[in-house]
C-alpha cells in the first residue's frame, strides 16, 4: 500500500526541484526509495550514440563517465528506448530476452560489475534524434522490476516530467537577486501565475506579447482563455486540483496541454503547482496557486529506424541489428558494435530479410532511407 502523505510530499519536492535544481539529487534518493531501487538518474541520449546525465542518485561519477564515454555505444536498450511512447515505462525485458542480455557486452563489463540486475524507465520527452529518460537501478539483491515498482513508477513520472520540462526553462537559484517577477521577466518563454478561480495575478514580458497577440491565449474579464476550448477547460481542471488537492491532486493532466495556434507552429502549456514546499512562498506574493509555462514546440518526423521496423513488426534485437547496419558494415563489425555474437547478427539479419524482403544489407539502408523521406507514406 502507497501512503498518500508520503506520496503527496514526495511530490512536492520533486516539484521544489523544477525552482531550483539543486534539489533534485535528494528528490531522486527519495523517489528510489519509494519505487524500490537503488539508484537513479534524469538524461537524455541522441542517435549519434552521445547523451548526458543531468542529475543523479547513487551512481558513481567513474560509471557514469564510463557509460557515456565507451559503454552506450553497446547499450542494447538503446535503438528500442526511441519507440517508447512519451511516459511509458520499461525495462530491460521489454526490449530483449534477460538471458540474451546478460551475454552482451553492454552486462558483462559495465551493468553486473555496478552491482546492477535491470534498469526500470520512462521516457520524458523525445523528438526525431533524441530523448529524455527518468530511470531507475535495480540491484542483482532486488532483482528484476516486478509489478508493485512500475505500479510506483507510474504514480511518479507524470510528476518527474512536469518537473524537468518546467526545469529545462527556469532555474531559479541563479536569481535570488531581486523579486520572483523580476526572475520570470528574464526568461523568454511566457509565464502566467493564476490564482485558485484561474484569474491573472501575472505575466511575465513574454506571456503578455502572447495575451496580445491572442491567438492562442487571450484573457476575458481577467480569467486565462486558450484558443482551444478543450485546453481552456484542462487548464482550469488542473489549476482547481492545484488549490483544493494540493500536488498529488494535479496528476497528469497537467503535463504538455497543447494550445492551438496558426499553422505550423505547435505551443503547449506546463503547470507547476505553487501551494506547497519551497514553492508556496512564490506563490504566495502573488496570491498564486500554479504558474503556467508556454513554450513553442517543434513536431518532428519520427526516427526513421522506428518508422521501419514498426511497418515490418521487427522485434527490439531485430531493430537494434538494423540500426546497426545503417552505422557499420558487416556482421562481425555489427556484433563487435552491439556486443553480441556474430551468430545473433546473422539470425537477426535473415529475420529482418524475411520481413523486409530484401536479401542485402546496402538494400536494407535504402529501405530505412525511403522510409525517411517526408513524402513517404
């Protein structure tokens, strides 16, 4: 059983973290804790095989440097990790068998001599060519995630991913100089705090260029209205969950509520509570309850490689192989590079030929590469 008061303050702090971002080393000890693990850490990875660790709990800087350095070139969650959808949760099963896991290189050189048995995710945000991952490590004690963690998992991301979006915008204890209004006219997203009947208590320089242009956010009367009408009532729905419920109340509705705009141009609203924790004190300067983020947003093509092997069913080892084929060529250059046997490669690969229906690897990459054209279907 999940304790709603320990949730509801494990929460908020993850929230105080979005203000200041020196709080999330211990934000991140107490969401492992609560999930059941024993380490964790906030990063992002791209496809040209590079990444970086924004925050972490319990890893060691030397493994940390050594994964980014050498080992996420042989990570086989990594090709897999792209086609989860933003907020889904996963684990090292949910991309390949556990025994073909422990034989790769990737789990005999860095993931077992870190004492570590799986490694339970969720992705954050994702475009094309990269992703931002909330993740959590599994000891060979506790072994693998089971599903009382991603039930305690999925309670948190919604909040974790709140936190990071409005994190990537704000950083907050850089400006302890001067008022909170003077720190949010810095920034160039709009900003907007909202008192508990949804009602302007203020905009940031930016928030008001939008409230005058209005054609995705306007004000009547004083009260915040999107463009949108669903997004209108989302933001109300969430605004009155932050004043009577407190963070816990908020759940994910919140999270990246998209706002119409002209064509072209994609804008969404995030929503950061301020009735609790380190947050209540700005909030109240302004009799605010929540600050809502409006950032513009780029849509992106999928990665071409997700594009292809969701059009032929190709399995997580299966799209991992063709990944690959579009990096290196040959099969002993491709098991050297995903840490498995050349005879796994060579199964792979006449798996992915079957489905595809072609019978060689230069033909594979005009595959993938049709399948990165705008106008394919």
């Amino acid at each position: 059983m999940v304790d709603p008061e320990l949730l509801s303050q494990l929460i908020g702090n993850i929230y105080d973290a979005a203000l200041d971002s020196r709080l999330w080393v211990g934000a991140l000890e107490q969401a492992t804790q609560f999930i059941g693990g024993t380490a964790a850490g906030i990063y992002w990875k791209d496809i040209t095989v590079q990444g970086e660790l924004h925050y972490v709990y319990n890893v060691e800087r030397s493994s940390v440097d050594a994964y980014f350095n050498k080992y996420i070139r042989f990570d086989p969650s990594l090709t897999a990790q792209f086609f989860f959808k933003v907020g889904e949760i996963y684990n090292t099963t949910n991309v390949l068998p556990y025994d073909e896991f422990v034989e790769t290189t990737f789990y005999k050189e860095w993931v077992k001599p870190n004492g570590w048995a799986d490694h339970l995710a969720a992705t954050l945000d994702k475009s094309a060519t990269s992703f931002a991952q909330f993740g959590v490590f599994r000891n060979e004690r506790q072994g693998l995630a089971d599903d009382e963690m991603r039930q305690r998992m999925h309670l948190l991301v919604p909040h974790v991913r709140r936190a990071v979006l409005i994190g990537n915008v704000i950083d907050l204890q850089k400006e302890k100089a001067g008022s909170l209004s003077d720190a949010l006219d810095r920034l160039d997203a709009g900003v907007l705090l909202l008192d508990k009947h949804c009602h302007i208590a203020f905009t940031n320089i930016a928030a008001q260029a939008l409230l005058d242009d209005a054609t995705i956010l306007r004000t009547v009367n004083n009260d915040l209205i999107a463009a949108d009408p669903h997004a209108t009532q989302l933001l109300r729905n969430v605004v009155v969950a932050a004043a009577s419920g407190g963070d816990n109340a908020v759940g994910a509705d919140g999270v990246a509520i998209p706002l119409s705009s002209k064509l072209g141009q994609n804008w969404v609203a995030d929503i950061l509570p301020l009735t609790s924790g380190a947050r209540r004190q700005a909030g109240g300067l302004h009799s605010a309850v929540a600050a809502v983020f409006v950032r513009k947003v780029s849509m992106s093509a999928p990665y071409p490689t997700e594009v292809a092997a969701r059009q032929f069913q190709l399995t997580p080892g299966e799209a991992r192989v063709l990944d690959a084929v579009l990096k290196v060529s040959g099969v002993s250059e491709i098991a050297e590079v995903l840490g498995i046997s050349e005879a796994t490669v060579k199964t792979h690969l006449q798996n992915i030929f079957g489905k595809t229906g072609v019978r060689r690897q230069a033909d594979l990459i005009k595959l993938v590469a049709a399948h990165a054209s705008p106008f394919s279907a």
